[in-house]
C-alpha cells in the first residue's frame, strides 16, 4: 500500500443533500462502510489496494475504524487534522486527499498531496 487516501468526511457526507444532518454519526458510518471495498479496488485513478484514512469531527467523532478503513477524529477542525495527517504520514509516498474544499485542497497540496473532490469515492445516487 504506498498510496494514502484521506478522505474529509464531513465535506463528502455533506456533498450530497439526503438528509445527513438528521444523523450526522450514522452518515459518516455510512460513508465509512462504503469505502471498505475501496481499499482493495483503488480510488480516482489509484489502483488498489490502497491506505484509506477517514477523518471525523463533531457529532460523528466517536465513529470506530472498521477493517480497510482507519477512522481519525478530529478534536477541533478536521481540516487541520488532515493537514496534520497528510504532513505526517504521506511523506515518501502518494497521498490523495477527497474534499471539496478549495482551502484545504491548497494546504494539503502544499504537502504534496493529490485531491480529488467527492465523487472519487462516491457511486452516482449513492446515499450517506
């Protein structure tokens, strides 16, 4: 596995308006569930297998990791956790960063990471 993949699950559970706001935990279970087979299979033009890091904050903070999915809760902003996690573990090798968020995109590139936005992990109609 020499390819990190973190994944904002905040900015990914938000990008699609079903009703995640109701249950903030269980759609970031959810969205966790459904990147396990994605850790095998490979995301957004990197092929598989694949470390994949979700990261956690707010109500959904108390989310577990799951086999092929690592679960990282942020104490404070997400955000800077990933830019913690992507300046401290993508050294060496390549790292993907999913958000849609413009900002982050430019903190995390200056690291050295790749973004893709939502739908790298997503599935057309797929719900939180």
């Amino acid at each position: 596995m020499d390819t990190l993949v973190v994944v904002d699950a905040a900015n990914v559970v938000g990008s699609v308006p079903d009703g995640w706001w109701r249950d903030r935990h269980g759609a970031a279970e959810r969205l966790r569930d459904s990147l396990v087979a994605l850790a095998e299979d490979g995301v957004a033009g990197h092929p598989g297998p694949v470390e994949i890091v979700h990261v956690v904050e707010g109500a959904a903070r108390d989310v577990d990791s799951v086999p092929g999915v690592r679960v990282v809760s942020a104490p404070g902003s997400g955000d800077d956790r990933i830019v913690e996690l992507v300046a401290a573990e993508a050294a060496g090798r390549t790292c993907l960063v999913v958000t849609a968020d413009r900002e982050l995109q430019r903190r995390v590139e200056a690291h050295g990471a790749h973004c893709a936005g939502p739908r790298a992990v997503r599935q057309p109609g797929e719900r939180t």
